[in-house]
C-alpha cells in the first residue's frame, strides 16, 4: 500500500515558512553586516583623525658597536607636544637600546636624525610608537 500525499495548491495558502524565515534571516543579516561596517569605519576615523603625532622612520644605519643613527620624520599639529620611542635590537632580537625624543617646537613637520646608545652591537633599529601629551 502506498501512501499518497496530497499537495496542495501552489500560491494559495502564502509563502512556506522556511522562505519566511529565510527572508527575515536575510534581513537581519544585512542589518548587523551595515552595523559592523560602519562601526570598523567609525574606529578607522577616531583612530586616524585622533593622532595628533605621526612619525615615519625614513632609514637607520649603524654607525658604531654602541650606536645607531635613525632619521625620524615626524608629521604633529602645531600645538601639539609628545615624542616617539624608537628601540634598536641586536641579531637575536634582544632590545639593546631605546630612546624616547620630544618633539614640542611650534612646527608642524619636524624631520631629525637622533642616536639611539646600545649596549651591544645592533643589527635593526625601529619605531616603537609615537604618544602626544593630552
């Protein structure tokens, strides 16, 4: 004996519910996917409008056992007072030096070579961060 299923008549009864609830899946979907991006482009924005103290290490070389030059090029608002940290390693990665360089002139671009004093032989030196005093 063979069951026989009835169907029933296309398009009379509404939509079925899996194509509900697949509709309202998408929606919700596409709501949180618009929420997340603009709240990445809000970060992106505060994080870039916020830094009054960018610098940019153009090159280092070093010059001596116990020293390296780095030529920093800093880019601030007028007003604005802070330093960078820059750090020199040695070949296995140890930090062996590290300086912090204020850059509070009423300049907006300041472009500097600065020794940073190691303890051993550096093979790498690098920009560690740059903070603006609040």
């Amino acid at each position: 004996m063979t069951a026989v299923r009835e169907q029933l008549p296309e398009g009379r009864y509404g939509r079925p519910a899996d194509e509900r609830a697949d509709r309202g899946l998408k929606i919700v979907g596409a709501v949180l996917g618009v929420g997340l991006l603009a709240m990445v482009g809000w970060f992106g924005y505060d994080y870039v409008g916020g830094q009054r103290i960018s610098a940019e290490m153009i090159k280092w070389d070093v010059t001596a056992d116990d020293r390296v030059e780095v030529h920093l090029e800093v880019r601030k608002d007028k007003d604005a007072k802070g330093y960078c940290t820059l750090r020199s390693r040695a070949e296995d990665g140890s930090e062996v030096g590290r300086r912090d360089v204020r850059f509070d002139a009423p300049v907006s671009r300041v472009d500097q070579v600065v020794t940073v004093r190691t303890t051993a032989r550096a093979t790498s030196a690098e920009l560690a961060g740059c903070t603006a005093d609040d």
